[in-house]
C-alpha cells in the first residue's frame, strides 16, 4: 500500500465520515432525546423483552431497521431516544461515505466526492421525519445501493461487501430490487454483464421474492392502506418541490445525456442509470406508499448526483462563459436554497416533550402512587403506555 492509499485510508476516510455524521447531529440537535411516533416505542419494549424473529417481518422484511432496537435494548431506558438517533446518524454517514468512496474510486475529484455524499447527508426531504428515524433507514441504504450500481469499478473491485451491501438493502427495504437499474442499463449497452456484476445483481433480486412472500401478492399490488395520492389544498413548496422536483431532474439530465450522449463520455451508462432509478424509486413509491416526504429522499439525492455527474461534462459542450457561468449558477441555487431552507429537523421530530424527561416523569410517577402503568408521550401526537415493573427495571 502506497503512502498516498494509506494516508487515504487512515486519515481521509475517518475525517470524511466524521463531518458528515457531526452534520447530521446537528441537523437533528433539537430532534436528538425524542421518539418519533410513527415509529413509536414498541419495537425496543419488544426488543428488551427478548428476540423475536417474527418482529423483522412487519409490514415487511426490514432488517437493519428491526436490528436496531436490540442494539439499543441493554441500555438504560431514559437513554433509549438519545442513542438511537446516534446510532441512525452514524449508519446514514456511512452511506454518505460510501456515496464519497464511489465517486472517488470512479477517478471524480476529492471536491465532487465529498458533495455527492454531502447530497444524502443534507438532503431537505429527510427533515421532516427523517433524521435519526431507524424507520427511514431502508431509503438512505436504497439510494447508497444504487450509487454503488452505477459505478462498475466499485463492483469489480469490491465484489463481495457491494454483493452483501445490496441484500442488506433488499431485506430492509422492499424497493431493494431497483438498485440494479443502473447494472440493467450497463448490461444494455454493453451486451452483459460481467461475473462479479452478476453477483451483485443477483444478490439484489434475491430479495424480491422474500419480500413478495411476506408482503402478500395482493398487498404489494395494491400498497399501503391510507395511502394519500392527491396533493391537498394548501401543500407548501416543501411537498411540490419533494413530489415534482426529483423526477423533472432526471427527466431534463436524461434528455441533456442523450442529446450530447458522445460529450458526456465515460459518465454516460452512470448518469442514466441514476437517472431512470431516481425515477423508478419515485414512481414505485407513489405507487406503493402515495405522496410521503420520506418517498422524495432516494429520488432527490439520486437525481441531485446524476446532475453532478452531468456537470463534469459541461466543459465538453462548448459553451461561452457566460452561458457555463449561468448554469452552474441556477443548478447551484437550485440545490443549495432547499438544503439551506429545511436544514434543521422539522416540527414532526421536535414537538412534545423529551423522551428523558417523559421518563423521568413516568418514573417518578410510579414511586409516589400506585398505578401500574403510564402513559409516556411521543413526539409529537404519539402516547405509549408502559408499565412501572419495566420503567423501574433500570433501577
């Protein structure tokens, strides 16, 4: 190992992932001590009872999701909100660092790199509900599986840990299978695949039977119950924005890639293939699940990096100055002003009380009457109800 790759290795990797992860802890600072109440506080009552292998297949097979209440369990449970959003943010600025990796292993600067895992780590849509959610997961590790779909070097050179990220992927999340848009659309125009692509793709769409078979064939078709597929009167830009923005992004870097497909270049197959994925996971989404921010997530960050990938072939076209200049600049405004704008977690993950101090209450509750049970709130409309015998059990 060279100087250059150990002083990558050992230095940049750690420094990379340690900013975006400090990022995240920020953008979720006031979201940090609470519960979301979509998710609730079953899971880890469950969890710190015992395992329970049927608990990973509600609604669906959603591994990574379910494994992190028992990784949470053992601790104290007036800690439980704290160190489960730690937990997600670290497992999301490994996503952004292995964004980084790709973009970095297919020969892009250091600066282009950092930006595309920069895209997952500060992308607008994950702070409504999103940031430090273990029930949002699965889309940070699509988006992450389809990055590495997209970049063949990523593959060939590290056959096994893509192979076994992608089916961590499609066990957690039931739109797994579409990571191998961009490997399908490589196959296309290459005429095949190689054997480690196989491998790749194969671990990918081996997950969409399990899922087919713990979701129902019926329920897959028909998605999920309640679910909202007309925009309301009164939507902010937030929803439009997260709902059309995505998919009219792809749609104008798919129509750019293929107008100057020969000025493009090498990009070309990874561009498209991020592209028609952002699109797919939209669609699918819409489809299965109705309009949701956490369904614009994979979309946006997907679309955001075929954009940045698009504008390394900018200097190809032969534009004047000051047309280069003025797109760049709308392509930067257009990006930077939503990240800026919903930056910080959202009145969902923030309103009501702290879990800590939810607990604290609840125990002393339970120490200065007789009630058996209390009622604890989750932030932000959210109750649940423990008993004193397991709030006590720490003490």
């Amino acid at each position: 190992m060279t100087l250059k790759s150990r002083l990558h290795t050992q230095v940049v990797t750690p420094l990379v992932w340690s900013t975006y992860f400090l990022i995240l802890v920020f953008r979720g600072r006031s979201a940090l001590d609470r519960i979301p109440s979509d998710q609730g506080y079953g899971i880890f009552e469950s969890a710190r009872q015992g395992f329970r292998a049927d608990a990973f297949l509600v609604p669906y097979f959603n591994l990574l999701t379910q494994s992190v209440p028992y990784i949470i369990a053992p601790l104290p449970i007036v800690s439980h909100a704290i160190a489960t959003s730690i937990l997600v943010h670290a497992i999301w600025a490994v996503c952004g660092l292995i964004i980084f990796l790709s973009f970095r292993h297919s020969q892009l600067p250091f600066k282009s790199a950092y930006l595309a895992g920069l895209a997952l780590v500060a992308v607008p849509y994950s702070s409504e509900s999103a940031l430090g959610n273990p029930g949002i997961l699965g889309f940070a590790l699509l988006t992450t599986s389809v990055v590495i779909s997209a970049h063949r070097p990523v593959i060939n050179d590290a056959p096994r840990t893509s192979a076994a990220f992608g089916l961590i992927t499609g066990l957690t999340s039931p739109l797994g299978f579409l990571a191998v848009v961009p490997t399908l659309i490589r196959a296309l125009h290459n005429h095949g695949l190689c054997r480690k692509e196989l491998l790749f793709a194969f671990a990918v769409m081996s997950t969409l039977p399990v899922n087919l078979l713990v979701i129902g064939l019926s329920e897959a078709a028909e998605g999920r119950s309640g679910k909202i597929g007309v925009m309301w009167n009164g939507a902010g830009i937030f929803w439009w924005s997260g709902w059309t923005g995505p998919p009219a992004i792809a749609v104008f870097v798919l129509v750019i890639c293929f107008l100057g497909r020969r000025k493009v270049g090498q990009f070309a197959d990874s561009i498209t293939g991020l592209s028609l994925a952002s699109i797919s996971i939209a669609a699918s989404s819409y489809l299965l699940g109705g309009i949701g921010d956490r369904y614009f997530i994979a979309p946006a960050v997907l679309s955001v990096l075929s954009l940045l990938l698009l504008s390394h072939s900018i200097p190809r076209f032969n534009l004047s100055v000051p047309i280069r200049f003025s797109v760049i600049s709308i392509i930067s405004v257009t990006l930077l002003v939503p990240a800026a704008k919903w930056f910080s977690a959202g009145w969902y993950l923030t309103s009501g009380p702290t879990w800590s101090s939810e607990v604290k209450r609840a125990e002393a509750l339970c120490l200065s009457t007789e009630v058996d049970r209390v009622e604890l709130q989750i932030s932000p409309n959210g109750t649940q109800n423990l008993s004193c015998k397991y709030l006590m059990g720490d003490n």
